[in-house]
C-alpha cells in the first residue's frame, strides 16, 4: 500500500481525522482497511464539532490509536511517519502522555489510611493502576481482596485531583452491598455511604458520596437517560461482578452501561469475566470504553478465529496474528492476579470426586429420557420433554435423587391443542443425599461443611435429610417458602460463627460476595453450568481467611456415573481453558476443578 493515512485530533478535542494521500485506488483500499476498525466511523464533515470535509473520523480513543497503529504502523512505531500512517503534533503528544499513564510503575501510594489498615503489596499495585488509567478492569483471583483494591484505587485517583463522587457502587445484592459499606468505613472512614434503596431513593442525591445500589435496582433507575441513577451523573462507577452484565442484550447490561458511560472513572471487577469465550469479554469492553467497543461483532471478526460447527458461530480462541495488537489496546487496563502468587499463606485446594450409582428401578427411567425424551417412572407416572433443553434438565435432576412428577396443562389453542407442562419435585431416596451423609459422618467434630447445587430443590432436600440426621443445618437459597433475607443473614453469620454442621447453599444465591471461610469442606451435588457460579462458589471457601485450615480446603465433588454430569465438566473446563488464554495463566485450564485426572474412570 504505498498511500499515507494522515491523522491529527480535531479542534473539539474529542475526535479523531484521518484523510488519505494517494491516488483514488489507494485512498479506496485504506478506506476499506478503516472500516475494519472496532469504532465507528463517519464522514468527517458528518460530525459537527469538527467543520472539516473530506475525511474521516472517530471518537479519539487508545484502542482506536493502536488498531490504526498496527495496521499501518510507519518504520519508528507509536509516531508514525515513515510509514502508510503520519501522525500530527497533537496526536503524538496525546499518545505519549497516554503511553506514560499505561506504563508500569512503583511509586508510592500518596492515600492516608487508618491506624491498623494496611494493603498488601498486591493491592497497592492494583491501584496504582486502577488511579492512572481511570478506566479499568480488575480480574484478579476470586478472594484476594478486589474491594479494597479498588477503594484504594479511587483515593488515589482522587489524590492525583480527578474527581471521584458521587460514585455509584453496582452490586448483585444487598448482602454485598453492606460488605462494600463495611470496607468503606473501614478503610475510607469520610467517605459517606447510602444504600440506593426504598421508594424515595432518588431523593438520596447529594447526601452521599458513595451509593450502593443492586443489579436488579439499577435496571429499574437505568431504564433510559432520564432513569435517576443516570441522572445523579457519577464520575465514578463501580461494577462488582461485572460477568452479571455479560448478556448484551438484557435490559440489566444495558443499564450499567448507561450509568457508566459517562463516568470519567470506571472500574469493572470479576474473576470470571468470560464465561463461555472471548465473545463474553464484548459487553465488559463496552461498558468499560464504549466508544471504542461499540460492536461486538467486530471485536469477534478482528481478533478471533471463527469455526462454524452446525449452529451459530464457534469461537475457537484469539487470532495469533491479532493477539499483539488486541492486548496492546488493553494495555494498562486490566490485570489478572492469580491466588497462588499472593495468598501463599493459604491452604491447598484438595479435590477429590465421590461417585453415586443411580439403583436399578429409576436408571432405567434416566436411560429412556435420555434416549426417547420419555420416561416411565417406577410408580408407573410418566415424564416427557419438549425439547432438548428441557431434557437436559429432567437428566440433571434424575441424576440426583428419586422424584414426583406434577402435570400442569395450557388452555387449548385455537386449534384445540393443549400443551402439557411436567413438573420435578425431589424427594427420598436421594443417592445425592446419601453420599452428603456419608461425608458428614467422617468428618463429625472437624470443621463444618458447605454444599452446593444450582437446584433449590436439592438443597432443601440435602438440608432436611441432614436435620433428620442431627445436624445443625442452615440455608442460604433463593427466597420463599420460610426463607427471607434475615433468615440467610441469619444462618450465614451462625456458620461462620462455627455454630453450624451444614450449610446448603445455592450456586446462584451464594455464589458472589459470601465469606464462607468457616468450611473446611465444600460438597458440589451439582456443577452449574456457568465457569463463574463453578468457580465462585469454591471461592466463598477459599479466600483470605480459610487459613484457619492449615491441612488444606477439601473440594469434594458427588457425581452419577454415565450421566449427563461429566458433559457439564467437561465443557467447564473447556469454558476455563478459554479464560486461561485471556488472561496468559495455562495454570486456570489446568487446574480447574481439580485438573485433567479428576475425572477418570467413569465407573
């Protein structure tokens, strides 16, 4: 290509031209070399604020920077010049001063803390990135302590004179709410709290410099740009478990993306930020930078290798000829701190898989569902599914204990078709449950023990066989049926209080912002399917604290053999080896869940 694409900021400051030299075949081809940008472009004379015809612009951003950087970069890199790109004088002072707030650096934090608060080396370093970069991703390790980090991040940025309130804290809970407002008190004493909550909430504004506010408020108060959270215009925004605003097209995404996209500061936090692929990183880009991330679309076609493997599109991991330049657009921006580099005082995992056999009368039932999508029970009641999600359920909960079947049924179409509903109701004997026991009896007197399952209905189950065995049990569940906020709180503070034998959590409910540091034993009768309620629940366990348990953390894992369970694993780790490739640590796929031996040997 032997045309120049020259570019220079415009005079408002925001956005950035580009005019190609050349004749009108070069001129075309770099034309469609731009279009293959992330950002959006437009006719310069398109844009107001500029008054220049003729060219091409966008909004001035770093990624947008380096995308043009490495796709005409001149002979001298950042500058340009030599090359198929000139860089003006504006331009080039903006990208040094960019690249020195990116840099790596180790001066020393200038936040004034109280007697007794003192941050580890980890979380210094974390803020101090998080205090010059202003808009950042922090996916450090589950239970390192990220909340902290992050407070000393905006003190220091607030030091450095940008200003930080309001800041408005997005959180999945209330529970995790209150942990935010502790540390808060703790660490930033003057600074002043609210919980963005009650029916007068919006009259909060101006009487706080930080509000906490829940996901599921935030959807109602960020509904469009008149919503009151968008209104009270924060300058600092937080997302604690920035993978709850991982669906793009749920209105709970769109909201916090709202609320965010106009802060001058911005700090997502996660340690599963992808779920599935790289294409789950697309609404935490957008949210953390917009403007540069607009479409998802083309952050998959720039930087990822596509297979098309029947439906939809596969993503199979980032294009090593574009990993150079999709990392350089993060530069600065986020950071990974894995657990064992900075916790070394805590406790080994120690994963170990217990296998249950379904009896005879009710495998044969599992057999027909899986094979004929219809099962007849041992009392002679029928289960059906519709559809291949639907079954992948029914075998999820007949992998795990005996069950009732309920049968609802529509009104008839217009056709006189009635469509039947099949409900599951758990109950005894359960293999499941009879396992748990068999793990509580060895371990009678030793610490308490967590279980997990995605299913309500197991855990309530689980819960009950185990008081009719003698235990103290507690629940922390989805609300309802004598279940309450006061009652989990309640329960929660008893275990950790060592108080309790057994706490029966749900992956979803106590996946984020628990400290269940009290077990010395977590039992999963079930895997979610989701990297991050896996991976989140084991790390309600083993986190700071969990030092208590100097032999080691168990992570004991209950499996039905020749079930759909060992697919769930399976694609678990494979979901773990793509967040491995994000975050350059192969320690996460290898590891995960025990590592490659764990699940051997299916009986």
């Amino acid at each position: 290509m032997a045309g120049t694409l020259h570019a220079e900021i415009a005079s408002d400051g925001k956005h950035l031209v580009m005019m190609a030299v050349g004749d009108s075949w070069e001129q075309k081809r770099i034309g469609e070399v731009l279009r293959l940008c992330t950002p959006a472009m437009k006719k310069s004379e398109d844009v107001a604020s500029i008054g220049i015809a003729g060219g091409v612009a966008t909004n001035l951003t770093w990624p947008v920077v380096v995308q043009l950087d490495h796709t005409f970069r001149g002979d001298d890199g950042y500058g340009g010049g030599n090359g198929w790109i000139a860089y003006g004088p504006r331009l080039k002072e903006w990208i040094l001063a960019e690249l020195d707030a990116r840099r790596e650096r180790d001066d020393p934090m200038p936040v004034k803390l109280p007697d007794g608060c003192i941050p580890r080396d980890y979380q210094v370093d974390g803020a101090r990135s998080i205090a010059y970069s202003g808009r950042f991703l922090l996916l450090d390790d589950m239970g390192i302590g990220k909340t902290v980090t992050t407070l000393l991040g905006l003190a220091w940025r607030q030091q450095l004179g940008t200003n930080i309130f309001p800041c408005v804290v997005v959180v999945p809970s209330w529970g995790v709410a209150d942990s935010w407002a502790r540390e808060i008190a703790k660490w930033m004493p003057a600074w002043r709290t609210a919980l963005w909550t009650g029916t007068k909430r919006a009259e909060l504004a101006g009487t706080a410099d930080v509000y906490m506010v829940t996901y599921a408020t935030a959807r109602r108060d960020a509904a469009d740009t008149k919503g009151s959270l968008v209104k009270l215009k924060p300058r600092a925004v937080v997302v604690d478990e920035l993978h709850w605003a991982a669906n793009p097209k749920s209105q709970q995404t769109k909201a916090v993306q709202r609320i965010a996209s106009r802060a001058e500061t911005f700090t997502g936090l996660s340690g599963t930020v992808i779920k599935t692929d790289v294409r789950d990183l697309w609404p935490s880009l957008k949210t953390m930078e917009h403007l540069s991330w607009p479409s998802g679309k083309r952050l998959t076609d720039r930087y990822c290798i596509q297979g098309r493997p029947g439906y939809g599109t596969a993503i199979e991991g980032l294009d090593p000829a574009r990993e150079p330049e999709f990392r350089d657009t993060l530069r600065g921006a986020y950071r990974w701190v894995a657990k064992a580099d900075v916790l070394t005082q805590l406790p080994p995992k120690i994963y170990s898989v217990r296998r249950v056999r379904i009896p005879d009368e009710w495998r044969k039932a599992y057999d027909d569902m899986e094979s004929d999508m219809l099962a007849e029970l041992p009392d002679g009641q029928e289960l059906a599914a519709m559809d291949v999600l639907t079954r992948m359920g029914h075998l999820l909960q007949m992998a795990s204990s005996a069950f009732d079947v309920e049968i609802t049924e529509d009104e008839p179409d217009e056709w006189g078709v009635i469509k039947r509903h099949y409900h599951v109701i758990l109950k005894e004997p359960s293999w499941k449950t009879d396992e748990l026991m068999e793990i509580m009896a060895e371990r009678r007197g030793d610490a308490p023990v967590v279980t997990f399952a995605p299913s309500r209905q197991l855990m309530m189950l689980a819960g009950k066989r185990a008081e009719k065995e003698g235990y103290r049990v507690g629940y922390y569940v989805g609300l309802g049926n004598g279940v309450t906020e006061k009652t989990r709180q309640r329960d929660l503070d008893t275990f950790q209080a060592g108080q309790l034998d057994l706490l029966c959590v749900t992956t979803k409910a106590g996946g984020t912002g628990l400290t269940l540091t009290a077990a010395g034993t977590a039992v999963f009768l079930q895997r979610p399917w989701g990297l991050d309620d896996a991976t989140q629940a084991e790390n309600r366990v083993h986190r700071i604290g969990s030092e208590i348990h100097a032999h080691g953390v168990e992570i004991i894992d209950v499996r039905t053999i020749k079930t759909v369970e060992t697919r769930v694993v399976a694609r678990l780790k494979q979901k773990g080896a793509n967040l491995a490739e994000l975050v350059q640590d192969p320690r996460l796929a290898r590891e995960l869940l025990g590592g490659s031996g764990s699940d051997d040997d299916e009986g």
